[in-house]
C-alpha cells in the first residue's frame, strides 16, 4: 500500500516537472502569493505611450523647442521700428560762467556786431537735463533679420528632431527593460515551480530513506539542489525588482510602483525588403535629419556673413530736448536717414565666409557619413534578427530532446529501473535547455527590436 502511494506520488511529481518546463517558456505557471500574479499588468504598448509622456528627460528636453521658439520670436522683432528714450538730468558742481565778445557772431549792416558788447553768461545752478529720444525704422537690415529668423527657426527644427531622438531612445529602452522584465518574470515563474517541485521530492526522499529505499547520498543532494534552487529564485526575484525600478524610472513614475508584464508571443517571421528598409531609414532617422538641418543651418550662416558687405541702412526720427536751459534749444526733431557701413576691414568679411564655407563642406560630409552608417546599422540588425531566429529554431530543438529525455527517465524511475541522481542530471540539463531558450527568445526580442529601431521606429 505505501509502495503504492509513493508511486503514485511519483507520477504526480513527474507530471509537475512537465509543467515546471512550460512555465518557463510561457511564463503562466505562477504561484500563489508571487507579486508578479498579484500585481496589475502592464502592456508594453502603454508603458511605451506612458513614457513618451511622463519620462523626465523627454519633459526636459520638450523644453528646448520652446526656447528655440521664443528665441524665434524674438528675432522677428527686429523688424519693426525699434524705439530708444535716454533722460540725463543733474546739476552743475561748479559755475558755468564765460563770456561772448561782441561781435563774435558776426557784424550785420543796419544791425551791427552780435553780440553789441561783451556778453556775461552766468545761468543759475539748477537742475537741468537732456531728453533723446529715436524711431529707427531698419531697411537693409531687413535681408540679414530674415537670415536670422530663418536660422533660428532651423534651431526650432533640430530641438524637435533631437526631441524625437530622445523619444525613439527613451521608447527603445523601454522596450528593452520590457523584455527582460518578461525573461526575468517567466524563470522567476520556473524557479517557484522548481522549488515546490525539489520540495515535494526532498520529503519524499527522506521518506524512502526510512524505508532504506535510498541512499543518503541522494537525500543530500536533493535537498542541496533545493538550497540552490531558492537562492537561485531569490537572485532571480531581486533583480526583478531592480529591473521593476529602472522601467519605473524610464516611465517617470514611482520606483515602488508594482506591476506585471504581459509575456507576449514571437511574432511570426516576415520577409523583409533590404533595399525598401534602407529607403525607410534614411527617411525616419532623426539622426540624418538633423545632420541635414546642420547642413542647411552652416550655409544660411555663409549667406549672414556674406550680408556683411550690405551697408545698414534705417529711416531714422530723431527728438532732442534740453530741460532747464535757458540759452539752448528746447526741442529739436531730426528726420532722416542713417546709414553705417565699413568699406574696409582688411579682408575680415572674407575671411569670416571662407571659414564658414570650410563648415558646409563638413557639413556635407557628416551628412554623408550619417546615411552611411544608418545603412550600416541597418544591414547590421537585419543580419542579428536572421541569425537569433535561426538559433531560436536550434534551442527549441534542444529544449524539446531534454524534455523528452526526462520524461522517459521519470517513467522509469516510478518503475525503479533508474536512479535518483540520474533524474536529477537530467532535471539540470533540461534546466539549463530552457535557460538558453528563454535567452534565445530575448535575443530574438533584442534583435527585432534593434532592426525596429534601426528603420525610425521606437
């Protein structure tokens, strides 16, 4: 009768380690009470979205479109009149005191000298002052203000671009930290089951060994696989939670904030257009985008220096007005033009635009560069995604001839016709099968996810 029930005990034990191999592949095969079954789940479509939203540094960087916009803005003010006031008020130290000679302005027929005789200026000391005031209207300037605006506005397009950059990083990342958040999630899934699995046997074989059915050898290796197995599952389950933290991070949200990741199936493969994924990617990259706006941004810096040689011509009212005076004039109103220009500068003008030229020529070549390593970094990742689906296939085999091995000795250790330490051997080499499965099946994650990010997505 207990030869019975410890028989029967076995073929539960056997049908348990079928299911420790689906779990961790699957990663169903919770146990209850595990914080990744209690806790809520989250798709990677909405942490992606949540983190283009909330992560921190996107938010920051958001903040230089805005700079470069009002940096825009204030650049198209210098088109209209620019106004100016100065008010100098004070009082003389010392006494203004001279005289005009007679005659010092002159002698006039029927008026005679002016003045007729010395004359004594001695004003009082007061308080007086001096009002300027202008209304420069440009007009020349007009060409170098619009160069300005449009290089600024170019600064607004490389702040949006260095924006989507960040965004296409930041939803990498989490893409990355996803994944290995469902790896970690699915062996911390295998390792619970392993250990109620050893458990269950490390009783049983203390059992038998009462029953002198087996050595004490095997007992003490059971429950040593057992010691390992836990530490393995608390190893496992911290770097869970480091994991947990740094996706957390990426979200900009909470550290503490628990969740669950949905394990997602491997998409099926597809065929893919090397030629038509390279089209794509110099058209998506911000990187290349943003080498084009350099190069655009170094030639409207050719055309500003180059504008140098433009005399700065404005419309010009000017008002002037002496306060408290009693020999000046009170107001005096200036129209006119003003014009400022340096014919000769000993050759800095064309200096300034050869070196500037020297920029669009590097310019060029970066630009050049950039769409030739995105060709590279495409090629690259198209090749990385053929060869981890090709050793996906490879592991999966493995997985299933170890898998199929156990099953055959557990048969035949219910029937004693194989040792415990042989089931064991095998329980660790199926162990080690699926490790190396479930990393094949992040590299294949890895892998789609580089080549994703390789054409401009995230």
């Amino acid at each position: 009768m207990a030869q019975h029930s410890i028989k029967v005990l076995i073929g539960r034990l056997a049908t348990t380690l079928v299911v420790v191999c689906l779990a961790g592949t699957r990663g169903v095969a919770q146990q209850p009470g595990s914080e990744t079954e209690t806790a809520p789940p989250l798709r990677l479509e909405d942490a992606v979205a949540i983190a283009l939203k909330a992560n921190r540094q996107i938010q920051a960087r958001a903040l230089d479109i805005r700079k470069a916009s009002e940096e825009t803005a204030a650049a198209k003010t210098s088109r209209f009149p620019q106004f100016s006031v100065s008010l100098t008020e004070g009082r003389a130290l010392t006494p203004i005191d001279f005289i005009i000679p007679r005659g010092a302005l002159g002698v006039y027929p029927g008026v005679g000298p002016l003045p007729a005789q010395d004359s004594d200026i001695n004003p009082p000391q007061r308080f007086s002052g001096l009002i300027q005031g202008s209304v420069t209207q440009p007009l020349s300037q007009l060409y170098k203000i619009g160069l300005s605006v449009r290089e600024s506005q170019l600064g607004e397009d490389l702040a949006r671009e260095s924006l989507h950059q960040l965004q296409d990083e930041t939803a990498y990342q989490v893409t990355q930290a996803y994944g290995q958040l469902a790896v970690t999630q699915a062996e911390i899934s295998s390792a619970e089951v392993a250990v109620k699995y050893l458990t269950a046997l490390a009783a049983l074989s203390d059992r038998r060994l009462v029953e002198q059915a087996v050595l004490r050898s095997d007992t003490l290796t059971v429950k040593a696989k057992l010691s390992q197995q836990q530490y393995q599952l608390q190893v496992l389950r911290d770097a869970f939670d480091t994991q947990r933290e740094t996706l957390n991070r990426l979200l900009g949200r909470d550290l503490q904030i628990a969740f669950a990741v949905e394990v997602q199936p491997l998409a099926p493969g597809e065929d893919v257009d090397l030629e038509a994924a390279q089209r794509r990617a110099i058209e998506q990259r911000p990187e290349v985008r943003s080498a084009r706006l350099q190069k655009h941004k170094a030639e409207l810096d050719v055309r500003r220096q180059r504008a140098e040689y433009i005399p700065d011509v404005s419309a010009q009212v000017y008002y002037l007005s002496f306060v408290n005076s009693s020999f000046l004039p009170s107001n005096i109103v200036q129209v006119g033009v003003a014009v400022q220009w340096q014919p000769f500068d000993w050759g800095q003008k064309h200096h300034r635009v050869q070196a500037l030229e020297s920029g669009v020529a590097q310019a060029s070549l970066t630009d050049l560069d950039v769409e030739a390593q995105v060709m590279v970094d495409v090629r690259n990742t198209y090749r990385k995604l053929r060869a981890a689906s090709a050793f996906l296939d490879v592991q999966r085999a493995v997985r299933d001839v170890e898998r199929e091995r156990l099953r055959v000795l557990m048969n035949r250790y219910v029937q004693q016709s194989t040792v415990l330490s042989d089931v064991l051997q095998q329980q660790s080499a199926l162990s080690t099968a699926d490790t190396q499965y479930r990393q094949a099946v992040a590299n294949v994650w890895i892998a789609a996810s580089d080549f994703h990010r390789a054409l401009g997505g995230a």
